[in-house]
C-alpha cells in the first residue's frame, strides 16, 4: 500500500508540473527530450511496482493459500493500472519522429501486459482475482478417490510408468477433474481480457499477444503455419510410427492401427511430449539411447547436484556462476507441509541478480532436461540486465523459451562421460536409436506447441464460444496432433484449464518457435565451438567462443527486433526448421521405411 501511495504521488508530482503550461502544451507538439523524460519515468515506476509484485507472486506461487492469493491479485492490480495508465500518456507521442530505440520503448510499453484490463478499477480488480484463483486452483488441483488424493507430480509419474490402459485412463481422466470449476472463471477471464487488449487498440487479446513479434499480427499467424508445414511431414511420420507399435503393444481394443492415438497411452498428461514410452517403440539392433535418469540415480544425484550440473555447463562456457542468493531462495523440491505451484519456472525477482527456480524435481531424465531449460532463463535474464527495464526480455518470447532447451541438446553420451555420469559412450551402433528417442519428445511436442494458442486465439476472437470449449478444444488436438481422448468428453468437462499455460495465462506459440529456434541456435553455437559432423553428436560443452556468441545475442534483450538478435547468433534473419529436419535427417528415412505400405494419418 505504501508503494503505490509513493508511486501515486510521484505521478502526481508530473502531472502537477505539466497543468500550468497545458493549454500552451496542448497547442505545440511534445519535444523528444519530453518523451525521454517520460520513459525514464516510467521505467523507475514500474520497476518498482513489477519488483514488488513479483514478490507477492512468487509467495502466492510458493504458499498457496487465500491471503497470498489476494496480496498477488492486488499487487497486479497496481500493475496493471500503472501500465494502462503510461500505455494512454504515450499516446501523447504518437506522430512524434522520435529516435530508434525511444520509439520502440513506446511500442514495449504498450505491450507490457500479458493481462490486460479494462480502465475501470473494479474490472481490474475482478479479472485479477480470477487469474489469481485460475492458478490457484490449479496448483492445489488434486484427483481424490474418497480419502485418497493424488496430485499432478503423482499423477504423472503414472502416466510416464504405468502400461496399464486401464490405470492410465484414471489417472488421465483424474487429473481433468480439477478443471470444470474454471470454466465460469476463463469465460468472465476472456471477456475482461478482450476489453482491456481493445481499449488499447487491439482488435482482441489475441491479437495483442501476435503483436509482439516486430511484425504484422496476420503475418506472424501466416508465419507459424509456414514452420509448421515444414515440420508436419515429419511429425506424420513419427504418429504413423508410433500408432503401430502402441497397437502391436496393446491390441486392436485399445489402440486400433489406424485413426487418432489414444491420448493417455504416450506417456504424458498431456500428450505433448513422449520419452517416457521410447522403451515401448525402441527398435531392435539400431544402436543404443542412454538412460540418463538410470545414470542420475546411479550417481545418487539428488535435486541440487541436478541443478550443480546445469550450472557449471553454463561456467564451461563462460559465464558467471550463480549467485549464493539462487541457493538459498530457490525451490528445488516440493514442500510436505503445504501447497506449492510445481510447474517449472524461473524469475529474476529484481532485474539484477536475485535469479530462482521454481520446481518440484523428480530424479529424472525429463526433468535434467527441465533445469537446464529454467537456467536458460535465469542466465537470459541476467545477460539483458544492463538494458532499460523495457527492454528486459527476449529478442522474442521463444527465444527465451529455446536458450536452455539449446544447452540441453549438447547433453550427449560424450558430454556425460566427460563429466563423469557415464563410463563409456555407446560405440560405433547405429544413430537411430538415439535419434529416435529424441524425436519422442522433440517432434513429438510440434503440433501441440502450435495448437494451444490456435485453440485460444479463436476464443478470444469468438470464433470458440463458451458453449463449445471443450468440442473445439478436441476438434485440433485431433486435427494437429492426431490424439483422441480415452473417455468421451462432454461441455461438463474443461480440458484446456488442465493443462497449466491455460489457468496461468502462459502465451504458448512461444514454445513451438522455441523448437524450431533451439535447433538454429544449436547449429550456430556447433559451429562457433568450430565443431565439425553430424548434429546430433554435438555438445558445446566448454567452449568459450560458443559462449560468448550466446552471450552476445543474450546481452541485446528485445532492444532490437529479433530478426537482428537472431542474425547476431546464427547468420540468418529467418526463423527456419532445416536445423531441426538437418538434427533428425537419418531418422526421417528410417521411419519412411518402417511405414511404407502403412496407411498414415487419421
Ligand atoms: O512450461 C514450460 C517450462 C516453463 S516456461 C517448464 N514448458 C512447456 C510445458 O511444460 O508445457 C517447457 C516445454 C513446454
Ligand atoms: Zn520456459
């Protein structure tokens, strides 16, 4: 309270020293040197007000219960208000030819709500108080079967372990028990959501988020169907695969040979990626995958050895080790005395060192892959911390998305060996095998990277209405991803508000960029550390020089528009899937191999 009091008046304290000369203003146009002086302004007062309600967000996620809820859903309400507010006061610039980097200051700011709300400060206050219970809700969801419950961490390890149809299909429709009670909440949530995006200038919240990618709204959406026609082929071929085994496994009853795939037989909640059932469709005498969570659990890695090791491949490479503050204040495991949001994230609490990792880390593969992807954040966000609070972010969202997924694709058999987690690297077998089990997760999580925001686009323009969320929910995860679900799903359920980026209000299209993306950066940061042969071999692991390329294009935040942050790292301007089809390429005839003669698709 005192903060925004404090922050009240020093607006007060500008507005006051404008009101004499208004009229006077009014008739000559603002000068630059007052459009700097604004955003200076701006930037110390939402500094404070984002570095205080990341604060109460970061309690709200760690201790969840109802006074946290309200003290986050409040502080966002400052947010909020702050920004609309300075979003209306630049408009006074507009027409004005200001210098590069001011104008696109002016464009940040407008753009610096994931949320918007309506200029009405009940409004405001109700849509934060359901994104707060959205999350809520979801991070305290439990499936209980009377005095039995179980939450997501349990739940899906099932899904990852159990070969169970039936099992998988409880634990699968279980976990959709948590989400009904959301769905009055998202229909009010897009409603305020729309208002607030329109009284911006934007036609819906839809097309505010597409309007952050330095280029046309309608030519970003135009964009992402390109990449994923790149893509497509080879994730048809990959179902196709995977469909046949999943039905030599489980017979015609539960898995026909052809159609959708049953969506709680990959091995994953929400289907989006499928590791976890690489044993199930592993391929004889084709060379050998490495189990690194049989290696984590040999060397009796616990949680902050796994996170030890994502630090010092980011030290290999150069840069800083983390702060003691990270040790200290992160949550590496799940409390047993109280509620916790345990979907993986990472937060930079004061724009300068304070850097932490939200989780609930298993001793797995999926989740070693999972901390190198939240470091990729943390060490983003400290390589941009020199820029102006407005610049503090990725040249675009999956840029941020990608940098630890990236690290991650240099943890090869070679890489492990080095640091001592495996005694010998597979020799001389075929690639498949490994490329294969990649792919899993890789290829596998395309369509549904793509598909969240196409469902949710369409909501926020109407063209979804509330009566058929669900139906149209399930309309593209059969049209993209070729799954269907185990039970019939009615408009009593809300599947979308199961999976976190939903309640939450993630933008998701940012981590289908994020895999084309992570490949380029791959094969740049490969060839920077002067590496030559085939991708997939490839670890960067200790060289400086792929370091400080990273660190380059890192250090420029959004000052620029990405195509000029990715040309810095990788040559191009474009965002392209050859890295990605070049990594998976010998797979990709070994699977047309395998299905030839198969009737593909559903
Ligand atoms: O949400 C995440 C990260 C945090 S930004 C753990 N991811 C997506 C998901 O879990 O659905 C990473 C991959 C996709
Ligand atoms: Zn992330």
């Amino acid at each position: 309270m005192k903060q925004r009091m404090l922050c009240a008046g020093v607006l007060a304290v500008w507005l006051i020293g404008s009101v004499p000369s208004l009229a006077a203003e009014e008739m000559a146009a603002p000068t630059v040197a007052e459009a700097r002086e604004f955003l200076e302004q701006a930037e110390e007062r939402l500094r404070d007000l984002w570095i205080i309600s990341g604060r109460a967000q970061w309690i709200a996620s760690t201790y969840i219960n109802e006074d946290s809820q309200i003290l986050a859903a409040k502080m966002d309400e400052d947010v909020i208000r702050a920004v609309i507010e300075l979003a209306n006061e630049a408009a006074r610039f507009d027409g004005l030819d200001l210098p590069d980097d001011q104008a696109r200051m002016m464009k940040k700011l407008k753009l610096a709500l994931v949320l918007p709300a309506p200029n009405d400060a009940e409004l405001t206050a109700e849509l934060t108080r359901i994104k707060a219970r959205m999350e809520a809700t979801y991070g305290s969801g439990k499936y209980c079967q009377g005095d039995d419950c179980r939450d997501l961490t349990e739940l899906s390890r099932l899904m990852a372990e159990s070969r169970d149809p039936e099992a998988l299909q409880d634990a699968w429709s279980g976990w959709r028990t948590i989400s009904p009670v959301m769905r009055e909440d998202f229909a009010r949530y897009v409603e305020l959501g729309n208002q607030g995006a329109r009284e911006l200038g934007y036609d819906d919240l839809g097309n505010m988020w597409r309007s952050n990618y330095d280029m046309d709204p309608d030519a970003f959406a135009a964009e992402v169907d390109r990449l994923w026609n790149q893509v497509r082929p080879f994730y048809e071929a990959l179902h196709c695969y995977v469909r046949a085994q999943l039905n030599e496994k489980y017979g015609d009853e539960v898995q026909p040979a052809s159609g959708p795939i049953r969506a709680d037989l990959l091995g994953n909640m929400w289907a989006q990626e499928w590791g976890n059932i690489y044993p199930l469709v592993a391929p004889e005498g084709q060379g050998e995958a490495v189990d690194v969570t049989a290696l984590l659990v040999a060397a009796e890695a616990d949680e902050r050895a796994m996170v030890r090791y994502g630090e010092a491949f980011f030290s290999s490479l150069g840069f800083e080790p983390l702060p003691d503050s990270f040790w200290e204040k992160s949550q590496f495991s799940k409390p047993r005395d109280r509620e916790v949001v345990c979907h993986a994230s990472a937060w930079s609490l004061d724009f300068q060192d304070d850097l932490r990792i939200k989780m609930c880390i298993q001793i797995t593969e999926e989740e070693f892959t999972t901390i190198h992807h939240e470091l990729g954040h943390n060490y983003y966000q400290r390589a941009y911390n020199e820029q102006p609070i407005l610049f503090q972010d990725s040249a675009n969202d999956g840029f941020h998305e990608a940098v630890g997924d990236a690290i991650a694709l240099s943890v090869t058999p070679n890489y492990l060996v080095k640091i001592g987690l495996l005694d010998e690297a597979p020799q001389g077998g075929s690639e498949i095998a490994p490329l294969l089990k990649m792919a899993m997760d890789k290829i596998a999580f395309l369509p549904f990277g793509l598909l969240i925001d196409q469902w949710r686009w369409k909501v926020f323009s109407g063209e979804f209405g509330e009566d058929d969320y669900n139906a149209s929910w399930w309309e593209l995860r059969q049209k993209y991803q070729g799954i269907e679900p185990p039970v019939a799903r009615t408009e009593a359920d809300f599947d979308p508000g199961a999976k976190y980026h939903v309640p939450a209000n993630v933008p998701y299209t940012r981590y289908f960029l994020a895999r084309i993306l992570q490949f380029q950066f791959h094969r740049s940061l490969c060839d920077a550390a002067g590496y030559e042969g085939p991708l997939h071999e490839c670890s960067i692991y200790g060289s400086q020089e792929a370091g400080e390329r990273l660190h380059e294009m890192l250090a420029m935040g959004s000052s620029r528009p990405w195509p000029e942050a990715l040309d810095a790292l990788t040559g191009s301007s474009e965002m392209d899937a050859t890295a990605i089809l070049d990594y998976f390429a010998p797979l990709k005839g070994w699977l047309d191999e395998q299905n030839a003669g198969q009737s593909c698709g559903w």
